[in-house]
C-alpha cells in the first residue's frame, strides 16, 4: 500500500495543481441573463404580493411590493438594455402608475382597489412582454401559491 501511495503521489502533485489551475482558468463568473432575473428575482415578488393582497395581508403586500420595486431597480441595473430596448425605461413606462396606485391602495387596506390595481400591474407586465417582442410570456395573478411553506395570511397577534 506504501508503495502505491508513494508511486502515485509524484503524479498527484503534478496532476491536481495542474487540473485546478486549468478549471479555473476556464470558468467565468456566472452572469445572469436577463430572463433569468426576470424569473429569480421578480416573479417571485410579483407572486407573493398577490397571494398576500389576496389574503389582506397589507404589511406584508407592501413589503413585497417594495421588494418588487427593488427587484425591477436591480434587474435594470444588470441588464440597462436588451436588445434595443431600455429596460429602465420600458419597466418605468407601465408599472410606475399601477405600482403608485397599488401602493395607495394596500395603505388604504382596501381589497378591491388592490385587486384592480394588481391586475393593471399584471397587464403592464405583459405590455412590456409584448412591447420587448417577448409575448409568449404571459403573467397572470397566482392560482395557487409558489411557497407551500409561506402563509399568507395576516399575523395574529
């Protein structure tokens, strides 16, 4: 057993530093597309703010739609433009309004705007879709939630 281990440790010592070395060299810092964004950061916020306006959940609502806001800053921020198309300034265009009104309505703690202004906010969604040539995405308010473990419902205190 020695005599393997000292036959194969020159080889070893030649051979890993070698294979590290040429792995890392190879690699390249992962860089998110712009659908994978869309898909990690924001989709799962738009979700959530739905299933936590559709239970009354307003400290909640207005988290995520803070989030929401920052998600769609970051995602500008990483991808300034796709193809010929502003990101910052597409996203802007259609969801600063439905996001304002979406915002007065979960202070006001009142359902049925909150529900009309989600769903305009689900719409400029997918305007931007179909504006950025990308409208075989359609988003829709959650049928059922994403987050098994997440409840939804307001606190209880």
């Amino acid at each position: 057993m020695r005599r393997r281990f000292r036959l194969l440790l020159p080889l070893v010592a030649f051979v890993l530093p070698a294979a590290i070395s040429g792995a890392t060299a190879q690699q390249k810092p992962y860089s998110p597309r712009l659908g994978d964004l869309m898909t990690a950061t924001v989709q799962p916020r738009h979700i959530k703010l739905g299933l936590a306006a559709r239970e009354g959940n307003w400290p909640y609502a207005a988290y995520e739609l803070h989030e929401l806001r920052e998600a769609f800053d970051r995602t500008a921020n990483a991808w300034p433009k796709w193809r010929t198309f502003p990101i910052r300034e597409m996203m802007a265009s259609v969801t600063k309004e439905p996001m304002a009104a979406l915002e007065r309505a979960i202070k006001a703690g009142d359902s049925t705007r909150v529900t009309t202004a989600y769903d305009e906010l689900t719409a400029a969604c997918n305007t931007c879709h179909r504006s950025a040539d990308r409208g075989v995405i359609v988003i829709q308010s959650p049928l059922a939630s994403a987050f098994p473990d997440q409840d939804f419902r307001p606190v209880k205190e």
